[in-house]
C-alpha cells in the first residue's frame, strides 16, 4: 500500500474515533465488549513482572482489568486517538497503566518489549493488517504470545452486511485469512477459537445503529450465537 495513502486512511480513521469518545460511543462499545474480553483476558497467564500492550485501548477498560488481574505486571494502553486516551486517564489512577498515543503500524517501542499483545476489535480498522501484525510480531519477545478478539469478521459480517460499511472499517476477514495473516507475519501455534456472549446486554436501538447494527436484536443474535473470534499466535 502506498504510505501516503496509509498515512491519510488512519487520520480519517483517528477523526472517527475522536468523534466517537466525544459522543461518549466508547462507554457503550466496552459495556458490549466486557464479557467477552474478560472471558479472553482471563486466558492471559500474567506472571510478576511481565509487560502487556493493549492495542485499541478505548476508554482503558481492558487494560484495568488486566492490572488487577496480575497486581505485579507493568500494562501499557495504546489508542489513536487523544480523546481516547484522555477517557482512559480520567479513570482513578494506576501507576502501573501508562496510556500511550499511538498508532498500530508504528510502536514507540524497542523490540522485544512485551510478553503479551491483546487487541480486540482492532485488526478490521487498519489499513495495512499485514504490518499492523508484523509491528506486534516486532515488540514481542521470544515465547510472547499475541490474543487478537474479533466481534467483527467475515462470519458475522455475512448475517449482517451492512456491517462492512460501518465508519473505519478497513478489512472483514474470516478465520482462513486470521490464520494465513498470522502465519505470514511470523507467528507460530495459531490457535482458534469462537467466544459467545450468552448474557450480553445490548445497548440501545440508536447506539446499536451508530455501530452498523441493523437492529438491537440482530447484534444480540450475532453475540450470543456467533460470538468473537480468538486467534492467538506465538513469536519463537
């Protein structure tokens, strides 16, 4: 992909996101999203010590739990957009939380960094996945593990498909592509798995339509029958 145009799809994609913390969007979509991504950070085996990147941050609610989760772990949240780190700031301090502006296809950070990658519903927004993968695959060390959740992908997108017109969205890819972009990118025991959310709570109609839901029952149907894709690979 031409870089330039790389460079002008993520701040279109970064002025989305700014409108969404602003209309206050991203309290709704980590209230959708809890379960399930506690369900997946709950897989992580945090140890005393280890680093954690959460990718697509938002509001900071994933990286919370993680810091509770392992009282001993250093956690870094990584979001594009200033307004979304500055929600994830506003809640009560965690010195072992530090929230980064940042994007994807570009860390501000060494190789080797961290032990463990999470990102959830974050891949279908770039506009370069493969490097956007490549970039994890970098600032992993050996035996770190990346847990990449997708609520968003070509099996629900078939149920739904005005998904695929939905504000940022860049890529739908199903499973095979999942696994074929992890395997290119250099990760190794690529596991799968589908995660569904039988006691989400919906939000409402009008919010269910600001995320390209068709309706509040249709997104209901796609949590509980479908659920979020999980697919985690390992660095050698």
């Amino acid at each position: 992909m031409n870089p330039n145009m790389a460079n002008l799809e993520i701040l279109d994609l970064k002025s989305v996101f700014e409108r969404w913390a602003l209309e206050g969007l991203e309290q709704e979509m980590a209230s959708v999203h809890r379960r399930t991504a506690n369900d997946v950070l709950s897989r992580i085996p945090l140890s005393p010590g280890d680093r954690i990147l959460d990718v697509g941050t938002g509001n900071g609610f994933a990286a919370r739990t993680l810091a509770s989760q392992e009282p001993h772990a250093q956690v870094y949240g990584l979001d594009l957009s200033p307004n979304m780190v500055r929600s994830a700031n506003s809640h009560e301090s965690e010195s072992r939380i530090e929230y980064i502006i940042g994007e994807m296809h570009s860390y501000p950070f060494k190789d080797n960094s961290f032990g463990y990658v999470f990102m959830m519903d974050v891949i279908e927004y770039s506009p370069d996945p493969e490097q956007a993968l490549r970039e994890i695959h970098r600032v992993l060390r050996p035996e770190g593990q990346l847990y990449c959740a997708n609520l968003f992908y070509k099996e629900v997108v078939n149920i739904q498909p005005e998904l695929a017109d939905r504000d940022g969205i860049q890529l739908c890819w199903g499973k095979d592509e999942f696994r074929k972009a992890f395997r290119t990118s250099g990760f190794t025991s690529i596991q799968q798995t589908h995660i569904p959310d039988t006691e989400v709570t919906i939000p409402s109609e009008e919010s269910c339509k600001q995320m390209g839901w068709d309706s509040r029952t249709q997104a209901e149907t796609v949590y509980r029958d479908l659920g979020a894709l999980l697919t985690t690979g390992v660095v050698d």
